[in-house]
C-alpha cells in the first residue's frame, strides 16, 4: 500500500488552489485573440466555453469524490475504461502541462522584465518548488495572497470598464463609439463566424480550464466526496462571473475590433476608460497571476507523476512521500527540474503546440470516465459527459493543425512506450 498525502486542505483552499489555475494570466490576454476569431459574437464564444468547462468541471468533481486520489483523470480512466485510457490521459497532461508550467514562467518573466525573462523563469520554477516541498498548505496560503491581489485588480478593471461613458448601442449590446479607422473592418458588428466563434471558444475554454487541479489534489484534500464537488464549483463560478465581466466591460470601451488588435487587451481598456493609472497595477496583476498559475500547475503535475510513478507506468522511484511534511518530494523535484531544463534548450513557441490538444484529449476522457458512473456512484445527468466529450472533440476540430499533428504525434509516442513496457511486463511474468 503506497504512502498517502495528508489531507490538509478544505473547502477554502482548494477554491483558491482552483482560482489560482484558472484566473491566470491567460484573463489579461486571451481576450485578444478570442475577439480576433469571433468578433462581435465574443459573448457567445465565453458561453459555449462555460459550457465545455461545466460538463468537464461536473464530471471530474463527481470522479474526484468516487475517487479521491492524486492524479486526476489518469486515476479515473484506469479505474473506469482501462490502463491505456488512463495512461494517456496522464502521459499527455504531464508533457503538456510540463510545457505549459515553462511557458507560464517565461511569461511571468516577460512581464518583470523581458530583457531577463528567461533567468526569472528559472528563479520563480526552482522558487515555487522549493515552496511547494515546505506542504501544499504553504503552497494554497501563497496562492490566497496571490489571488486576492489578482482579483482585487480585475475588480477595479471591471469597474473602471462599466463606468465609463460616450457608448453607443449596437443590437443588444452596448459599445463604445467606433473609431472612423476601424469602420470597413471585418470585425464590425454584424454576421457571425461559427467557425470564428468556436475557435475562440476554445481559446477562451483553455484561459480557464484549470479547475483540474483540485481534481488532482484530491488525496490532500479534507473530506473530498463533499469537498471537492463544493470547491470546484466555486471556483467555476467565480471565474465565470469574472470573465464575463471582464468581456463586457472589454466590449464596451475596445470594441471587437480594437481588442483584437490590443497586445494588452486590459492596459487598453483601462485606457480609454479614463483610468490610465490602473495601467501599472494591470501590469504587476498579469506577473502575479502567471506565478499562481504556474504555482497551481507545478502541484498538479506532480501529483500526476506520483500517480503514475505507483503504478510504475513512471519510474517507481518517483512514488516517495517526504514522512515528515507528506508531500510528493521527489516527483515534485523532478517536475521542477524537467521544466528548468526546458527553459534551458527549448524554443517554448513550438514545444507547447500540442498542450491545448493534450488538454482536450484529458478532459474527453474524464467526460467518458464519468459517464459509466451509476447513481449509486454519484453519476452526474448523463447529458452532462455526454455534452462534455462532443464539444471536447469539436473544438479540437478547430485547433490549427500544427496543434493537431504535433498532439497527434505525442499521443503516439506515448503509447508505443505503453505497448513496448506492457509487453515486456507479459514477458516478465
């Protein structure tokens, strides 16, 4: 029987450990291209977004109370379809998120200091997993701190954004004037893009789809068949409610048109609404939440590697829990020195294509894991993974294709490796 975490986490904690993951930076910046795909329909994209998130935040809060453990959708596709489903769900979250956690790094760097970013990067990885080997309730205390700062100036962004005066009413929206420059754009109010609009659901899904990192804390977590559900639930609708107020207040001081076209979609907003001294505060906002992000994704990485260390599907010398603080030490040093060594050789533009491909994958099998729950099981509304799976695949239809071929090729190293380790484990016996 493997060592267990300690459970030291409530229902606060874990909310903030799901805040942290999914109000990120991706909040100061996805609305820009999310407004590029679907233009004036931008608020549909966030509602078929919040749907996807839904089904999947439903389905693995439902797994994660069945079954408590680290590991997340890795635990759920072994314990409910098969070895190799729940092998690829985490052999595809722990390359792609490993990815994810450099990339989140480099872009905390890039708002301190671009000319060091790279250097800051590997401060704030070794920083945070040094932290992390302290207890994961050092880890959610750094993550209140960091997201109430992030938060409280969203908050004011959204004010300043709603307040502001000079709109002008298009259909059912209200919008700020259109600037004479921007009037023959393809982006002006009018037809929708369904395409547009679904490829900026997905962009708009993946700026908040870190609801998973509760799910993967699960054996941390304190009375987790009430627990978890209640967190992950919160959490979700606290980002819900602040990303759609985030979008309308966007809309109407930008416009699609001049959001789209914005490098820093909120320094802009705040801007034009006549608050240009929330500009620094926005700035130091987007740092803070890049580290809770990559705060929240090194702790749910590991737990996965652990996971799978147990299983020996990775080396089961990465199972150890430190007996003294209850953490996942070697997995989480091991997580905090393959992403450093990222840092070091890889050009990140190209190594995370596949992550958003990777993160669909994971959540379609959580979507297919929860649907052969029974009621006695506490299987959510089969409408629910159902809904969950098919928008999960729609909008990998809609990635690019280099996203698609690359997550493709990912997905079949990974399961070569399975099938030559499964084989030799046949012939071992």
């Amino acid at each position: 029987m493997p060592e267990e975490l300690a459970r030291r986490l409530g229902t606060f904690d874990a909310v903030v450990v799901g805040l942290s993951a999914m109000i990120g930076a991706g909040v100061f910046a996805a609305f820009a291209p999310a407004a590029g795909a679907a233009g004036d329909w931008l608020l549909v994209a966030l509602a078929i977004a919040a749907v996807v998130a839904y089904c999947n935040a439903t389905s693995s809060a439902r797994l994660a109370a069945r079954y408590p453990e680290s590991g997340g959708t890795y635990v759920y596709g072994r314990r409910r379809l098969s070895p190799l489903w729940g092998y690829l769900a985490g052999w595809g979250f722990t390359i792609g998120k490993t990815a994810s956690c450099a990339a989140m790094a480099l872009t905390f760097g890039s708002y301190v200091a671009p000319g060091l970013a790279r250097p800051l990067a590997i401060a704030a990885v070794a920083a945070l997993t040094l932290l992390n080997l302290y207890g994961v309730q050092r880890s959610a205390g750094a993550a209140r701190a960091m997201v109430a700062f992030v938060l409280a100036v969203l908050v004011a962004v959204i004010v300043a954004g709603l307040s502001g005066d000079g709109t002008v009413t298009f259909g059912w929206f209200a919008y700020a004037p259109l600037p004479e420059s921007a009037i023959n754009s393809p982006l002006a109010p009018g037809g929708v893009d369904a395409w547009g609009v679904l490829q900026a659901a997905g962009l708009l899904f993946f700026a908040f789809a870190g609801y998973a990192r509760i799910a993967t804390l699960g054996e941390e977590v304190r009375d987790p068949a009430r627990t978890i559900p209640r967190a992950v639930t919160i959490a979700l609708g606290i980002t819900l409610l602040v990303y759609t107020l985030v979008a309308v207040a966007a809309l109407r001081s930008l416009q699609p048109i001049l959001l789209a076209r914005s490098e820093a979609p909120l320094a802009d907003l705040v801007r034009e609404a006549g608050a240009g001294w929330l500009v620094p505060f926005v700035g130091v906002a987007a740092a803070v939440a890049a580290l809770g992000a990559l705060l929240a994704l090194l702790l749910g990485v590991s737990r996965t590697v652990l996971a799978m260390a147990r299983e020996r599907d990775l080396p089961g010398v990465l199972a150890a829990v430190d007996p003294v603080r209850q953490v996942p030490r070697r997995a989480e040093v091991a997580v905090g020195v393959a992403v450093i060594v990222l840092l070091l050789v890889a050009d990140l533009r190209g190594a995370i294509g596949f992550s958003s491909f990777g993160v669909l994958v994971y959540y379609a099998i959580a979507n297919a894991s929860a649907f052969t729950l029974t009621r006695d099981e506490g299987a959510p509304p089969k409408i629910v993974p159902v809904l969950g799976l098919g928008l999960c695949l729609l909008l990998a239809a809609t990635l690019p294709l280099v996203s698609v071929v690359s997550g493709l090729a990912v997905f079949a190293a990974g399961l070569v490796i399975w099938l030559i380790r499964h084989r030799n484990r046949q012939r071992g016996r």
